[in-house]
C-alpha cells in the first residue's frame, strides 16, 4: 500500500507537470506569433536626415566640391566648388549675388544643375544672362528664408526672395518644386540648405 501511495503521487505529479507544459507550450505560440505578425504602423516616408537624391552620386566624393566641403563654406562659395553648379555660379556671379547670399543668414536655395540651364535655347540664357535685372529677379526667386529641412517642405508654399511664391509638393525623399524636381537635396552649407533641381524656375 505504502508503494502504491508513492506511485499514486508520483502519477499526479507527472500529470501536473506535463500539463504545465503544455499549458505554456500553447499559450507562448500565440504570443510568438502576435510578435512576428504585427504590422508594422503606417507611417508617412521616412525623412532624410543627409543628402538624398539619385544626383548626389555626381557630387565629388571629397575636396571642397564634396558635400564635406560644401558644409564649410558659404551657400555661393559652396556651389563654385561644385562641379555640378557651375553655370548657376556664373549666373550668381554676372547678377552680382555673390556676396548677398554668402551674407545671408539661414536660407534655402533651389539649385539647377547644369543640364536645367542646358535646357534653355541658348540665344535666350545668353540674353538672360546678359540682363542683370532679369537675372537678378529669376535667381532670388530660387531662394527662400530658413534652412528647410524635408519635413518642411512637404506641400509647403514657400515665398521666395524675389517676392513670388513656389509650390512644394512630396515626402519623404521625393519632392517637385512648381515643375521642377530635386534630384539631390538637403545638402548643407554654412549658411543655407541646398536642394539640387532639374529645372529652372520662372517667376511668374
């Protein structure tokens, strides 16, 4: 009997346990696979926190031109080391806005590249160009006040320093300005944000 009794507990207590066992067996599947199957939350596009766009690769890797170099210097010197810039650098240059935004505190600054100003029949850049008034008034309307990251320009009208308004539209790393879209933005200058753009803006 007292063999029996033994037995008897031990039956039980092998019960209990496997019973314990499988308990958590089937309770810590689910909790497993509530884990791995959430979704992730919706959420607009991640914001670039550095340079993006498919341009940025024809920026120089190192050097003044680079966008290293480009964080120490101000917005117009910035631009004259890039190779990318140089025809807006001329442009810069023969409105003499050098120093106007070299001064300038805080701003942005939509930069064509030298394919955008490609783009325009020559007779009528060379006419453009030849114009400081007219050239004055196309090239502020590519800047606007503050250092715009991403975030702030996702539909944002932006007044510009020519007096006009541009319409900014996107998110996360992809964005127009009016017709325009940046191929390579929020690259940092001393004294501004830059986003690189495939067109040149008319004021209206």
């Amino acid at each position: 009997m007292k063999y029996l009794g033994i037995l008897a507990v031990s039956a039980t207590a092998l019960i209990a346990v496997t019973g314990c066992s499988s308990g958590a067996t089937d309770t810590a599947a689910p909790a497993a696979t509530m884990t791995t199957a959430q979704p992730a939350p919706a959420t607009s596009p991640a914001m670039a926190d550095g340079p993006f766009g498919a341009a940025c690769s024809a920026v120089p890797a190192d050097g003044e031109g680079s966008f290293t170099g480009m964080a120490d210097d101000p917005v117009a010197t910035a631009a004259s080391n890039n190779p990318v810039l140089s025809t807006l650098v001329t442009a810069v240059k023969k409105a003499g806005l050098v120093d106007t935004l070299n001064s300038a505190k805080d701003v942005t600054v939509f930069a064509p590249t030298n394919d955008a100003f490609a783009a325009i029949p020559k007779a009528t850049l060379d006419k453009v160009l030849a114009d400081k008034e007219m050239l004055t008034k196309i090239l502020t309307y590519h800047v606007v006040a503050g250092k715009l990251a991403p975030a702030d320009l996702a539909s944002a009208d932006l007044k510009t320093l020519q007096g006009g308004t541009l319409s900014v539209k996107g998110s996360g790393e992809s964005y127009t300005v009016n017709e325009a879209g940046v191929v390579c933005g929020n690259v940092p200058t001393a004294n501004a944000t830059v986003y690189i753009i495939d067109k040149v803006l008319m004021p209206k």
